[in-house]
C-alpha cells in the first residue's frame, strides 16, 4: 500500500482488499504516511478487528455470511461422507468452492454481527 500510494497518492479513491487483514494493512500503512482523509478500504470476513475499525471509522464497510456458513458447511459434509449427492440450494463450484451469498456489513449495523473469524 505504501508503494502503490508513493506512486499514485490522491488518485487512490478505494481500497477494495480479499480479507479484513489486508484492508486493515492498508489502513495502518496509509496511517503511518499521515493520509487524510484516507480512502474508503472495504474488507471480507467481519472479523472481530475489523468490526471494531467500522465503529472508529476507518473501515468503511466488510461482508461475511457467519450465519448460513456452519449449517451449509455441515449439511455438505454429511452428505458427502454418505456419499449422497450435494443438496439442492448448495452451490459448489470447481469441487471445492462453496458459494454463499455475503451480507453487507457497515458501522450501522456492527455491533449485530456475528463473526466466525477471531
């Protein structure tokens, strides 16, 4: 982040980032270089650090699906180790991928979220 900000600075308008360390990363190093106001940086996963830098501010917003996960993850699994088909509303792709729709998850709604991920 720091490299990509030395190179573009303020044309950086989103960090978009795969998991909720990467988008805090990005918020640190961009804290370290004193970026005001930082860009909207948007994670995955609604992690525990991460729902707390929604409620100061600096995260704009994350996904996750803790809800639905454990019971599709185990109705997956049982009916694989009884060597049934992948039931229906499961979706699977490349043989190893599960599908689950993501919930948006923004400083108005934090303190509801159930995270899965420490």
């Amino acid at each position: 982040m720091k490299q990509w900000y030395g190179e573009y600075g303020d044309l950086i308008e989103a960090v978009i980032a795969n998991n909720d360390d990467m988008a805090l990363g990005a918020i640190d190093a961009m804290q370290e270089m004193k970026v005001s106001p930082l860009p909207m940086v948007v994670g995955v996963d609604a992690t525990a650090p991460a729902l707390m830098a929604l409620k100061q501010g600096t995260l704009i917003g994350t996904v996750q699906n803790a809800p639905d996960m454990p019971a599709v993850l185990l109705k997956l699994s049982l009916a694989l180790a009884m060597g049934e088909e992948i039931p229906d509303g499961i979706q699977v792709q490349d043989h190893h991928y599960v599908w689950l729709p993501y919930h948006k998850i923004t400083s108005e709604n934090a303190e509801h979220v159930q995270t899965l991920v420490p």
